[in-house]
C-alpha cells in the first residue's frame, strides 16, 4: 500500500511539473513570500515537505562535495545518514491523510525540487567519469531504506 501511495505522489509531482507553467514571481503588493508563509500555520504535510527538501538539498551537497576517494567516504556516510533520517520521516507521515496532504504541498515546492534534481543531476555527470567514485556514491544511495 506505501509503495503505490509513494508511485502516486511520485507520478502527481511528475505530472504537475510537466504541465505547469513558468514559476510565479511573489507579488510586490502583497507582501514577500516569506511574510506571508510567516503568518499561516503550518500543517504536518508542510512540515515534513520542509524536512525532506531540507533532506535533499543536504544530499545534493554531499554529492557536489566529493573530488576524490576519501571525500566520497566522507559524503557516501552522510547519504547513508541522510537515507536513516528520510525513512523517518516517511514512517511518521505514513497515514492516507498526510500522504495526501503531502502530495499536495509537495506540487506546491516543485521549482525547488527541480533546483535539487538538477544539482543532483549535475553532480552524478561530473562523477560518472570516474568509474570508482560513482560506485561509492550509487552504493551508499542505494542502500536506501525499504519502504514497508
């Protein structure tokens, strides 16, 4: 059952990311972005959206961060942690409701999934012309949790 709910979300996100338009700039006259956010609560779905973007971004660093084998040592344990700290967040939001909730945030937080797929991207073609390094690196990200 998590596992077609997570290909949902997934496919959702797809989808919305397709179709969408351009990214909206904020209004002026309505206040920044952040003001905004600021004065509205903040719901579960929300919450773990920021956590795993947060997650993500930290994943992406660790993979920019790596020139050499000792390096790779270094970022593969950060993404083994990172992957520890994902499962997490993903058993503690693992009701219907929250999944759906969280699909629907995380349509809303695509332009910085997009910024993240393409640091993540950019970093595995820069890797992949050294054949040992991207095999530390794919190691440790695939030893991914499983889902339940």
């Amino acid at each position: 059952m998590r596992k077609v709910t997570l290909i949902l979300v997934s496919a959702t996100f797809i989808l919305f990311s397709a179709v969408s338009g351009c990214g909206k700039k904020d209004d002026p006259q309505s206040g920044s972005k952040s003001s905004i956010n600021n004065s509205i609560a903040i719901t579960p779905a929300q919450k773990m959206a920021k956590s795993y973007i947060s997650e993500m971004q930290q994943m992406a660093s660790a993979l920019e961060s790596v020139t050499d084998a000792k390096s790779a040592e270094k970022a593969a344990t950060e993404i083994r942690k990172i992957n520890v700290r994902m499962e997490a967040l993903s058993d503690k939001y693992e009701d219907s409701d929250n999944q759906f909730g969280m699909a629907t945030v995380m349509m809303s937080h695509q332009q910085e999934f997009m910024a993240i797929q393409t640091r993540v991207s950019g970093a595995m073609m820069k890797l992949s012309t050294d054949p040992a390094l991207m095999k530390t690196m794919t190691d440790a990200m695939s030893e991914t949790p499983k889902l339940k």
